[in-house]
C-alpha cells in the first residue's frame, strides 16, 4: 500500500472518529431501551408513597425477579423469576411516540391464558370477565354446542353458539380425545349442579395450534442513571427498573 493510501484511510479514521465522538449515542437516542432491565424491588415499593402498602409489596415479591431485554432487532424478551419457577416469553416492540415525559412502546407477546385451578383458587379475579384459556379438545357436545377444554385431568365447558359456521364446522371436525391444542376467549360463567360450581366458558373465538399475540402500549419515563419507570406486560402497575448492561 502506498504512503499516500495510507494517509487517506488514516483521515478517513479520524473523520469516522469526529462523527462518533460529536453525534447523539446510538444507545440514548437510536435504541434508547436497548439493554437488560431488572425490576428494582426496593426503589419500585419506595415509589408507592404509602409505608403499609410497600412493605405489604416488598412481602409479596419476596424471591421474585422480573427482567426484560430489549434488542436493536425489535425483539424483547420477558422473563420472570419466583423460587424455582422460572417463566420466558419472547416478544417485539416498537417505539411509536416520543416526548418530553418518555417513550410510549407497543409491545406484542404470547397470552399464557389461566390454568383451571386458578378458577377456583380465585374465582371472583375471573368470574363475568374476559378470559384466554389454553389447552386440548377433549370432547365435542353437539346437542349444546359445546365442547370440552381439558387441562390435565380438568375439563372446562366451552359454549360456542355464537361463533360463525365456518368455526363450528372446525369444532364439529374436531377427532373425540385428539388432544389438538386450543385457545379460547370469551366470557367466564358460573352455574349450579346439584350444590357444585360449574364453571363454563361462552365463546368470542377459538383458535387452534398457534400462539394467540397480546398487545400492550406502555408509557416508559426514562429516567437517570440507567433508571426507568415501566409497566410489566398484563400487570396493572408500573415498577422502577434499573439496566444492567
């Protein structure tokens, strides 16, 4: 290589250099929740403003650990730690706003749904609400246009009366005990059967073998010190998170 292309790729460098040196950081400005962040537990229940509230949060939270990694590529992942449970769900986000007060992000991710027991442990939190449901076809009952959903060895009434035809041949299709995976939204009831409680589900849409998406806008304050103020996807409050990397 001659001295003058050396010279030429050397102020290239250095102008390459200046540019970096005097623009805005990628990580700030381009992807400004780029990183891992950690919900901290300590800062989140000092936020609450009430003693008795706080430390009624930090007792419940006690071996909990909830992170979220935001990527350059859009994607996020979740994860959430209580003892030795451990659950991740990968999603994508997208910043839609920003202004003074912060970012507003859309995100989208799986819907875990409720578990049967849940139900029962706490049946008012569900009871004539909208819920997901996730589990197999157990049984078609065509006189009542229901079916069973089965979790484990719990099966749940799904009434689907007023989904369209073309749904209904889809159920009706459906192999007795072909433990195809199925979700269900709609609305949860309650009956009685000689003294027990029945716990049923009037149908708004089913859906077979595929992940069903939530979608979630969140305000993000970004805050100093790698510090931020975010809601956790499905969870009503915001928690104070700090970035670790």
């Amino acid at each position: 290589m001659t001295l003058k292309r050396v010279r030429f790729f050397l102020l290239l460098f250095l102008f390459y250099l200046l540019l970096v040196i005097n623009s805005p950081s990628l990580l700030a400005d381009d992807f400004p929740l780029v990183g891992t962040w950690v919900v901290n537990l300590q800062q989140t229940a000092k936020a609450i403003g009430n003693d008795d509230k706080a430390k009624g949060f930090l007792e419940a939270s006690r071996g909990l650990s909830i992170t979220m990694a935001y990527r350059p590529d859009g994607s996020v992942l979740f994860t959430k730690r209580f003892g030795d449970e451990t659950e991740t769900v990968s999603g994508q986000y997208k910043i839609v706003k920003r202004d003074s007060e912060g970012l507003m992000v859309e995100l989208i991710y799986p819907l875990k749904g409720i578990r049967y027991e849940q139900i029962y442990q706490f049946p008012g939190d569900f009871l004539n609400q909208q819920v997901l449901m996730k589990g197999t076809f157990a049984e078609n009952y065509p006189e009542t246009e229901s079916f069973g959903l089965a979790q484990g060895e719990y099966i749940l009434e799904i009434f689907y009366e007023d989904l369209p035809e073309d749904k209904k041949t889809e159920i009706r299709n459906q192999p007795v005990g072909g433990d195809a995976p199925v979700a269900v939204s709609g609305v949860l009831g309650k009956s009685s059967v000689e003294d027990d409680e029945v716990y049923f589900i009037e149908a708004a849409a089913v859906a077979w073998k595929k992940e069903v998406m939530g979608k979630d806008v969140i305000r993000v304050k970004l805050m100093e010190n790698n510090t931020c103020e975010m809601p956790f996807p499905g969870v009503g409050m915001s928690f104070i998170w700090q970035r670790n990397s």
